[in-house]
C-alpha cells in the first residue's frame, strides 16, 4: 500500500514518519498549537490577553469571519512590510466590511508546496495543466497553483478571463488535467462530451455528488475534490486516488468539526461546521476559525492507508440558507442535489421571491429532458409557489460560486 502524496508530506513535515497516527499526531499538533497561540497572543491586537497558550484547543475561544472583517489589522503578526500579497474577499454577513487576509513570503512558501504535494496525486511530470479558474497576476491562487505545478514538472496554463463555454474549451483543449468550478466542468462536459481530460481538480465552490457522477460518467475522468480557503492560503484538503474523503493539511493546520449550536466537537460521520487553527507562524495565525463550511469527520481509514484526518467534501455553508420562516431553510445545494440527479442537466439557476410573505422559487434549466415537476414539488416545501423555464444557463456568462439569488 503506497502513501498518497498528502500523507507522506504530513509524515515528513511532522517528522513522524512510520509512527505518524491519530495520537502521535495529535500530540505534535499540541505542542506546535501552545507555541502557535504564544505568537499569536504576543504578537496581535486580536489575541493579546484573549487566548491562554497553555489552555487546550477546545478551551480556546472561536474567532468569527466577522472579526477579521471588523479589524483585519488586528490579525496581523508581522510588520506591514513583510506583507508579499492581501487578499480582499467580501464578507458574507450583512455588513459591508470586507476581510483582508495577508500573507508573508513564507506562508506564500507553505501554498506552493501544499499545493504541488496535492497535485502530484493527478498529475505527472510531462503533463499540461489548464487552470480555468483564478488569474494570472503575482501570487494569485492561480499563479501559485502553476508554480508549484512546475515544481514537479507540469506545465500549466492559467486561462484569460472566461466569458462562455467556447471560450473554455479553447482554453482547455490539449490538457491532461483540467482545475475548475464544479458547475462550469458539469456544462462543459455536456458541451463536449468528446474532451475526455484525464483527471480533474474541483475547485473554488461545494461539489454536489450527482454533478460529480456526471462529470466522471461523460468524461471518466479520475476527479478530485479540493477544500481550499484564502484565510488559509487556499489549500486545505484534497483526496487522494482513492477518493473516500479529503486528506487534511495536518502539519499546517488543526481541522475540528463542531455543532454549529453548541459549539461541541461533533462525532465523526455528523455535519458540522469546518473550525480551522493554524500551527506555523504565519503573517496572520487563526486560532479555532468558524468557516462556516459544513462537513464531515471521516473516521475509517482511507485504502491509501493514510493515518491522518480526513473529513468529507463540504456539504454546505451555514450563509447560504435561506430562512423561510418555522425554522426552515432552502439553500442551493439542497436544490443541486435534487435537479443534478437528473443526468441529463447541464445547469440550472434558481431565483427566489418573496412578494408580500408569498415566496416563488423560479428554476430556469438546461437540460436534453424536462425535470418532472411533482418530483421538484415533492421535495421541496408546499407553501413555495414554483416556476419552472427551461433555457441557456451557461455559467462562464456570469462567474461565480454557485447560490439562490433572492429577491
Ligand atoms: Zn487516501
């Protein structure tokens, strides 16, 4: 049985090689966690005299997304010019503030060999690489993920702004391994069921399992699934050849999953939200950050026999539910699993309004055959008036992780 790449890093980079499991790694994690929140505690406004470094991660209190937007300088452990980049990215609550995330050279360092130890599970040296999402400028997820792809030997491409699915396939024509949105590959591979790339990374938005069926049906393609977060550096798990959950950044990171309620760790196999601490002195180190993503702690061992943590793809995010009222929600990913079951869907958007307390969900979908609509009915709530159309719903017309507009 051959280590996947990930658990093989975490071997190294702990330096616990054979010994590495589930308690020899935990210890190594305490012990990098007390000297991590000792510099976070002396060296930021937001943890000074707000984290006992001697305490144990669950005694540790969460910090909010709504903290960092608040005040991201607070965050911020390193002097302003050993910044090499800041990510902006819009917070999700009902604030306007946004949250910076700053990033020394060696966290930027960290990225890249993540980022080339997840790749090697897909790709070899030789291969071509179309990166269909991201940018090209200094230090974007895109141009660290060509770095560290040529590191081991790959050639990629980051592709100019995309702006229709011609425009896709221009770019990805010709590579082994394509990286993108999981929406944007699902309405490529109806589109040109002939392109059949090799393997696939599924990044930057939730990854439904019947759009994954899909997409490995039409192409057969080996996919993998990537958990990333510019908070941290963008890489956080990916799955290894045999695909049975994300193998963890664990020498960087602590994952935990909690109850969204109560705050408990959650038993393994439940949904709860991705809590995430740092373990290197980083320009800006998070101690038990809620991400607000939903996943899964998966506690039997992956057939790579890797002696790390995985958790499951995510499921969800905690601001994508959509209160209806009674203690209900209705988010996008309830609605892709219900339509993308549906083989023949090549994508479908979804509108949500509310006129007076009457809510109208509107679907507008592409797809060869017409979704029945008792089924859709079926599933979702009575009092929800629903409209089905059927036209283009072509995602690279406008970009972006997928979601319910509400109106
Ligand atoms: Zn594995």
């Amino acid at each position: 049985m051959d280590d996947s790449p990930v658990i093989k890093w975490v071997k190294e980079k702990t330096g616990l090689h054979d010994n590495l499991n589930h308690e020899t790694l935990k210890a190594w994690q305490r012990e990098k966690l007390s000297s991590v929140a000792e510099y976070a505690a002396g060296r930021t406004r937001f943890y000074a005299g707000m984290i006992d470094p001697s305490a144990p991660l669950e005694d540790m209190p969460f910090t909010l997304p709504s903290d960092l937007a608040a005040d991201p300088l607070a965050f911020l452990a390193i002097p302003l010019n050993e910044v090499v980049r800041v990510t902006t990215l819009a917070h999700s609550g009902t604030t306007a503030l946004r949250k910076r995330v700053f990033f020394s050279a060696a966290d930027i360092e960290r990225t890249i060999e993540f980022f080339s130890v997840g790749m090697s599970t897909m790709t070899r040296a030789g291969d071509r690489v179309s990166i269909l999402i991201s940018n090209p400028t200094e230090n974007s997820l895109g141009s660290l993920l060509r770095t560290s792809l040529s590191r081991i030997g790959v050639e990629a491409t980051i592709a100019p702004a995309i702006r229709s699915v011609d425009e896709a396939l221009k770019a990805a024509q010709g590579a082994d391994c394509l990286v993108g949105m999981p929406g944007e590959l699902l309405y490529m591979c109806h589109a040109f069921p002939w392109l059949k790339p090799r393997s696939l990374l599924l990044a930057g938005d939730i990854v439904p399992p019947p759009l994954a069926a899909t997409i490995r049906e039409i192409w057969q393609s080996d996919l993998y699934i990537h958990y990333g977060h510019s908070e941290f550096g963008y890489g956080c798990a990916v799955d290894c050849t045999h695909h049975q959950g994300l193998h963890t950044r664990d020498a960087d990171l602590v994952f935990e999953i909690i109850d969204p309620v109560t705050g408990k760790a959650s038993t393994p196999g439940e949904l709860g939200e991705i809590v995430i601490t740092t373990l290197t002195e980083s320009a800006m180190p998070l101690i038990r950050y809620k991400t607000g993503n939903l996943s899964r702690l998966i506690d039997s061992r992956c057939q790579c026999g890797g002696m790390t943590h995985m958790i499951s793809p995510v499921e969800g995010r905690v601001s994508n539910n959509i209160p209806l009222g009674n203690g209900r929600h209705l988010n996008i990913y309830q609605l892709d699993n219900l339509i993308f079951v549906n083989r023949s869907v090549r994508g479908f958007n979804a509108f949500l309004k509310n006129e007076n307390g009457r809510i109208t969900l509107d679907l507008v979908i592409e797809s060869r055959e017409k979704i029945s609509p008792s089924m859709l009915r079926e599933a979702l709530f009575e009092d929800i008036s629903l409209r089905v159309s059927y036209g283009n719903a072509d995602p690279f017309r406008q970009r972006a992780k997928r979601r319910i507009k509400v109106s």
